[in-house]
C-alpha cells in the first residue's frame, strides 16, 4: 500500500505546488518516485520525528502541504506533542504518514509494531485519522482530502491486499459496507478489512450472515453509519491490529452504549504488548487471533452465545 | 506607518506593564519577562519588518520560551500592534491572554508553551520563506534551558546543515530555570562553543545593551551560509534590585510593598 500511496503523492503533487515530503530517514525503495521528480520538495530531516513535525508546521503555516513519513509508531509517538501544540492547535493542513499499522513490521520486534496510534491520535478532535483498508481506498482518501484544512494522520500499510468489494470507496466520516446479513456485523479497521471478507464468507456458508463494515475515518467519525448499521445486527465483532482499546473497537463501544444498541460486541485485537516476541505478520496475526479463521471461530462462539442468552 | 518608537522607550514600557499586570493578576514568571524585556524592545522598535500583520512576507517572530508572554503582549501594545486594552484581560476567565501566547491574540505568529518546540516551528518558516524566494526573516528567542531539550538540537543541525541564514535564534543566557542556576542543574557550558560546533554563526552579546544588540542583528548576513544565533548574557529578572538573579521570581508573585519598591526602582532607572 505505501508504494501506491507514494504513486499517488507524485501525482497529486504534480498538481499541487503546495505538496513537501519530509521524512525521517526512511522510505528507500518507496519515496524514490517523489524524490526523483521532485528533488526541491523532499526533505530528509534525518532520524529527527519531532523537528520533522515542527518543521511541517512551520511549512504549513506558510501556506505549504507538507507529507512527513516515517514507521507509524515513530511518527506517531515520539513527536506527539509537536503535533499537539503544532498542526493541531494552529489547525495547519500536514499529513502524517504512518507506515505500518499493527504487525506490518513483525520481525522487527516490539518497538516496531504500531498497536495505539489509532488510539492516542483519535482522541485529538482536531486530528483527522485515516486508516486504508486497502490501495485502492488510500488512493481514494489521499485525493478526497487533498485540500482539507486541518491536519490528518494516515495509517499505511507496508503490503497491499485488495478488499473484495470495496473497490476503492472511501468518504469522509463514512464506513463502506460489504455484503448483506443481518445476523453480525464485522467492523474493521484498515487492512483487516480482507481477512474480514474471507470470514464472512466462511460464515455465510454455516448460516451466519455477515456484513464487513470498514471505517477509515476517524474525526469525523463516521457515527451515524455506525448507529444504523449496528442497529440492525444483535452482533457486532470488531477486529484490528491493534490494542482492544483505543481503536474501532473502543469507537463501536461508544456507539453502542451511547445510543443505546441492543447489539453485543466483541471486540478483536491486541491485549497485552507483545514482549519478547517476533515474527512474520501473518504468525503474529494468528498469535493475537486475527486471521480470517480466528475471527471466524470468534464469531461462531459469539452467535452461539447469542442464541443462548435469547 | 506607525510613529516610530525608540527601542529604549519600548523597554521601559515592557518593564512597567510586567510589573503592573503581573500584580494585578497575581502571578509569577516576572524574572523571566525582565530578562528578555530589552530584547523585545530592540526587535519589536527597530528589527522586525511588519508591513502588516496579514503580510506573508512579514519577519516572524516566535517566543519559544513562552512563559515570557506577558513581556511579548507588552511589546506588541507598545508597538500597537495589540489593543492596550487587551492587557486587562490578562489571565482573566476567558481571555486569550493568558501566561503564554497563542496565535489568537493579535500579532503572536505562533503558539508556544512547550520548551524544546519554538526553533523547529521556526526552523520550517525560515525553510518556507527560502522555498518562496521571500526575504523574510525568522527569529526565535530560546531560553537557555530550554537548550536542555534533545529537540532544540535536531532543529539546530537541520537548520546549520540547510544553511539557514534567514533564521535567527536568541538565546536568553540568564544562568537560572526553575528550580536553580542553569550550572547546577544541567550544564550547558560552553554553550556559544556548543552552537558553533554545530555550525551556527555565533554572537555574544549583552542582553541589556539596547544598542550593541542592534548593531550586532543588523550586521548579520540573511544571504550567508550559516543561520545566526545571539547567545544574549542577561540578569534574570533585570531592573529589580530584589529579584536579580534569584530563583524564587521564576514563579513569586509580588506583595505590595515588593511592587511599589520594583515600580519606583523602574522609575528611578528610566524617568
């Protein structure tokens, strides 16, 4: 995803004079299209996340669009507080490009898995945060917001896999929903979307109708989809790679309990920091049980539960 | 145009509304807006080139020690840049002036409060004006230690190695921070040496000498290959016999009797 993602950079800083790239030293083999075609608008800040986010929004407030890239836990933690006091409070238009959420970055350990970013940047209301399910939709958001006027965080994935269905759609404070059931909803977050197809279509063939209904934004938070999707479903499972709390789980809960729904969630995802544990993301995915069997098997677990408490 | 004003009338102006709005308010930080008050004066009266303050080519200022804000909203009143009104509202229940500036006041180009932020902040808009071809300058007045922050040194060796020269940093040598002298808490010695290992062109200068600090900022090169810092000796809370270099008036309020003698001290020094 992040080497579409960078494609579609070039193409809308081609037409957008206002487009920088800063990064902190890392993107070989993805940002060479940028800097090759536009040398005088890329900046390697060197190993430096939180000069970078000052010096985006000093840029900004100048009237540029500066794109800072690095490793999502990197951009995202270590320089939060500029980008609090920064692009937020001056309400600057920088895009923080975070490359791999969850275990994109599996052998790399611990300090490189990016399992709170969706948390700890949510709840700054004046941060919009998009997070892709898939090429196609990052392509889609990057131009959809290319002229927003407030800061927005973008949650890249290192890999593409297409999404079945979602063919590129992306809104603004929407989700974009997958399938027809009204049996359980299965909400994601970015690219657990794929593996969420693949279990709903598993489940589909025992009896158990699933929708997936992908969010990939957050301020603004698509809450009204939400409510009219749970609405209808006496299950919602949420699965992301990421902390239980923070993410779209967390959101479905606050949707849930603030209208009301009679709809039981549970929630998919990380629930202790991964020590002293490495390895590819698909055996990291199946450790934390977020493949497209373990949701399945959740999910089977959790609609007989259901039909037991009714 | 404005009438001009003399950076040493500016100064005393600074000092005076510190003092009277700090008491009025009750609150503290007025050593640290003392020590930086004669700088103020000399780039709001004489250096900072506004047009405008819509003006995008416009010099930036940006108080990256924000504490000092109250010396800030005084200089920019003197100047007339901020309604003199403005200032009774300081620290006031709803007001946008409170102990450190945001850009919601008139005439603060960024928001600050955080040590360790202001020369990055400062650092992109030097960038921005070289990208635009602009011959707008940037200055970002640091406290010494704030020079304690890792950060401030990624914006040092960014800003050396892109030669920006439009880019000025001040930094407030008064020796103290909040809980003691800058020497016992956290060694910055030599800190010029430091700057110019680090590829800055140095000047060291009085932080009180109204002229020396114009002669030395006129002289820099905005064109050159190395941005330019001032490391400005001042006395922390300059002007009042009893608060000179004394750690407690980082956060003291004053008492009555503290402010009737450091406004008569004020007058005797500047009639």
């Amino acid at each position: 995803m992040r080497n579409e993602f960078a494609d579609a950079l070039v193409e809308l800083a081609e037409n957008d004079p206002r487009v920088v790239l800063l990064t902190g030293d890392l993107g070989f083999m993805v940002l060479e299209c940028f800097s090759d075609r536009f040398p005088d608008r890329f900046f390697n800040v060197g190993v430096a996340e939180q000069n970078m986010l000052g010096i985006a929004t000093g840029l900004a407030d100048s009237g540029y669009v500066p794109f800072v890239y690095s490793i999502a836990t990197f951009v995202s933690m270590r320089p939060y507080e500029f980008l609090r006091n920064g692009a937020i409070l001056h309400d600057l238009p920088i895009r923080v490009v975070g490359v791999g959420g969850g275990f994109d970055y599996g052998h790399n350990g611990v300090t490189h898995f990016a399992l709170e970013d969706v948390g700890i940047l949510r709840v700054q209301p004046g941060l919009t945060v998009i997070a892709p399910a898939d090429a196609g939709q990052a392509r889609s958001a990057l131009f959809a917001t290319a002229d927003l006027a407030r800061p927005i965080y973008f949650r890249v994935a290192r890999e593409d896999a297409p999404v079945p269905g979602l063919d590129g759609r992306f809104a603004l404070g929407r989700v974009q929903v997958i399938g027809d059931g009204d049996d359980l909803a299965i909400v994601t977050l970015g690219t657990m979307a794929a593996p969420a197809v693949v279990a709903a279509d598993v489940l589909a063939e025992e009896g158990i109708n699933a929708i997936v209904v992908v969010v990939p934004t957050f301020n603004p938070t698509p809450i009204e989809d939400l409510v009219d999707t749970l609405g209808r479903v006496p299950l919602a499972l949420t699965a992301e790679a990421h902390y239980v709390t923070g993410g779209v789980g967390s959101v479905v809960a606050e949707v849930i309990a603030e209208h009301g729904l009679h709809c039981r969630l549970v929630r998919c995802g990380v629930t202790e920091m991964p020590k002293g544990i490495s390895g590819s993301q698909e055996y990291l995915s199946e450790i934390y049980g977020l493949t497209a069997q373990d949701l399945v098997r959740t999910a089977q677990r959790a609609a007989r539960s259901q039909l037991q408490r009714r | 145009m404005r009438p001009a004003k003399s950076a040493g009338a500016l100064s005393g102006e600074i000092r005076r509304v510190v003092l009277e709005q700090s008491k009025r308010a009750n609150v503290g930080h007025i050593g640290s807006c003392l020590s930086v008050a004669d700088i103020l004066a000399v780039l709001f009266a004489d250096e900072l080139r506004v047009e405008s303050p819509a003006d995008p080519d416009r010099d930036r200022f940006i108080l990256s020690k924000g504490h000092a804000a109250l010396a800030l909203y005084a200089a920019l009143v003197g100047m007339g840049r901020l309604d003199a009104k403005a200032l009774q509202t300081f620290c006031e229940d709803g007001s946008a002036l409170g102990t450190h500036p945001e850009t919601a006041v008139p005439g603060i180009d960024f928001s600050t409060g955080s040590l360790g932020h202001g020369l990055s902040l400062g650092v992109g808009a030097a960038l921005a004006a070289r990208m635009e071809g602009s011959e707008r300058r940037v200055f970002v007045l640091v406290s010494d230690a704030e020079c304690n922050e890792g950060s401030l040194w990624e914006a040092v060796m960014f800003a050396a190695h892109h030669r920006l020269a439009n880019l000025v940093a001040i930094v407030d040598l008064n020796g103290q921070q909040a809980l003691g002298f800058t020497d016992d808490v956290l060694s910055l010695s030599p800190l010029a040496d430091r700057w110019r290992a680090f590829g800055w062109d140095v000047q060291e200068v009085d932080g009180h000498d109204l002229g020396r600090l114009c002669d030395v900022i006129n002289g820099l090169d905005p064109s050159g290959q190395a941005p330019h810092v001032l490391i400005a000796r001042t006395v922390f809370g300059k002007g009042v016999s009893y608060m000179e270099n004394k750690i407690a008036w980082h956060y003291k309020p004053m008492s009555d009797d503290e402010y009737l003698q450091a406004l008569s001290e004020l007058e005797t020094a500047s009639p």
